[in-house]
C-alpha cells in the first residue's frame, strides 16, 4: 500500500481506484452484521475481538512496511489525534450494540446509517467544506433507498425511544471517525492511523465487555472463526480500504458511499442465512445505489 500523504488531490480519473476501494471496504464492514448474528459471545465481547484480534494483520504489516520519517508521531498532539479516532469507533461500536438490544434491528441499522448526513451537516457547519446541489439530492436518494430498504417509516414505531437515541448517537460518533481520519491522512499513512485507532478502540471496549457481559471466549472453534473473520475481513480489511480511501476522496462522498453496508447485509443475510429479500428493499437498494452515482457526479 503506497504512502499518499505527500500527494495532492487526485483527479477523478486517479481517484478511480480508491473509490474501489471505498466500495470494496464498504462491503466487507457489511459483512458485519452476519458475523455478529453467528457470535457464540456478547455483542460487546463480539466488538473486542472484532478490534483486538485486528491488531495481529496491522502489525505484521506495519511491521514489513518502512515507516516515513516524517509521519512519524512527535508532538504530544500527535498522540492525541492518532488517539480520537479510536475513542469515536469504540463509542459507535458499544452504542450500536447496545442499541441492537434495546430497539429493533431494523431501527437501530437505519438510524445509524445517518452517519453521512452528520458527515455533511458537520463538515458545512465547522470545516467549510463546499456542498454541491447535485450531492445533497444524492444524499438524500440514497437516504430514502434505505430506508425502503430497512422496511418504510413504519418500522420506526416497533422500536424503543433509548435505544434509537444510542442508534443515533452511534452514527454522530462514526461521522467523527470519518472526518478525523481524513483529517490524519494528510500525514500519517493508512497503517499507522489503523493501529491507533485499532488498538485504542480494543483498551476503552475490553472493560465494557468485561463489566457488562463477564464472558469473553468463544465456546468452539467456529465461534473462534466467526470474531477472526469479523476481526480480519470487516475491520482490518474494511478499515484499511476506507482509511486509504479517505486520503484521495471527499469524507462527505465517502460516508455516503457507505451506505452500500446494509446493501451488502441484505445481500449476505439471503445468501447465508436464507433470509428472504423482498420487493421493496431491492427497491431500496436500488434507490441507493442511484443516490450514490448521483452523489460522484455532484
């Protein structure tokens, strides 16, 4: 993986691999909800793992991969940004989780899936970032295709207040890891910004996991595949594509073309758990996927 930091905005025409990328991490973070659905432990257990056992890939890269002397970390303030990313994904992941048990999952994916309308709206507020018309109609296309996907407006009324407030909270929290790793990728690369967050993410979530669940080994070894492959494929890999990503595209583009994850879950869900696909979310899905070439275009 090439170090980016040095190199100036990229084209549209450069930007096509890292927006393959973005898709491709996108889809493998969707995966995510299968691996959760089949966890022998915990959510919040299940979340560690997800983390900790990410760290093992990262370091081995890291390790065979020669740092730049001039992203290395030097300030106290280094410390500290490297730092932040890690607390806002530990915070989403423990409040969508908690969410999941308190609301329907149907509330819960939808409502954190409005990451990248806070993306946008913090982004216009506090960092001058320049919104075109074209991409607030493709962010609201694609925010209408999922909600058809996850079932109408109606389904918001099967849930709980609390637990779609923490759903919400969640999706303000990984907007704020969204546009603090942009922000770091305009001088630390992909792998040390993933070891930071990684590792910081696995320290604040393991004391959570241990106060709220006890438990935290898998039973079998299937239970052991199931958290590494939600460790390597969702997080390490997913991560790791959307981090690279995000030195070459927009946060607020980039967000929105997340919104592939429940996509993705939907896709998997009827392929591996044999839940049935109906008109209306490939309706949705298919909103989705218009509302985001909508948005590249603006």
């Amino acid at each position: 993986m090439s170090d980016v930091s040095a190199i100036a905005p990229a084209s549209p025409k450069d930007n096509r691999f890292p927006l393959v990328a973005l898709i491709l991490g996108g889809a493998a973070i969707g995966g995510s909800p299968i691996f959760v659905r089949l966890s022998e432990v915990g959510p919040l257990a299940t979340a560690f793992w997800r983390v900790a056992l990410a760290l093992l890939p990262l370091l081995i890269f890291s390790w065979a991969k020669p740092q730049r002397a001039e992203s290395r970390v030097a300030r106290a303030s280094d410390y500290a940004m490297l730092m932040l990313p890690g607390v806002f994904l530990a915070s989403d992941l423990v409040l969508w989780h908690l969410a999941l048990h308190m609301t329907s999952v149907a509330n819960a994916t939808l409502l954190a899936n409005l990451a990248p309308v806070f993306v946008t709206l913090i982004g216009w507020l506090f960092l001058r970032a320049r919104i075109s018309a074209l991409f607030l109609a493709g962010l609201v296309i694609a925010m209408a295709g999922i909600v058809a996907l996850k079932g109408g407006f109606a389904v918001l009324g099967n849930g709980d207040l609390r637990g779609d407030g923490l759903a919400t909270a969640a999706a303000i929290f990984y907007a704020g890891y969204i546009l603090v790793i942009g922000r770091l990728r305009n001088r630390f690369d992909t792998v040390r910004i993933m070891l930071w967050s990684t590792g910081v993410a696995a320290v604040c979530i393991l004391p959570l996991a241990l106060i709220a669940e006890g438990h935290l080994l898998p039973f079998t070894a299937f239970g052991w595949m199931i958290v590494i492959g939600l460790a390597f494929i969702s997080h390490a890999g997913g991560q790791v594509a959307i981090t690279y990503a995000l030195a070459y595209l927009p946060a607020a583009f980039s967000s929105l073309t997340l919104l592939l994850q429940p996509v993705v879950a939907a896709i998997l869900a009827w392929v591996l758990l044999g839940e049935a696909i109906s008109a209306m979310q490939a309706i949705g899905g298919a909103i989705v996927l218009a509302g985001i070439l909508i948005a590249r275009r603006g």
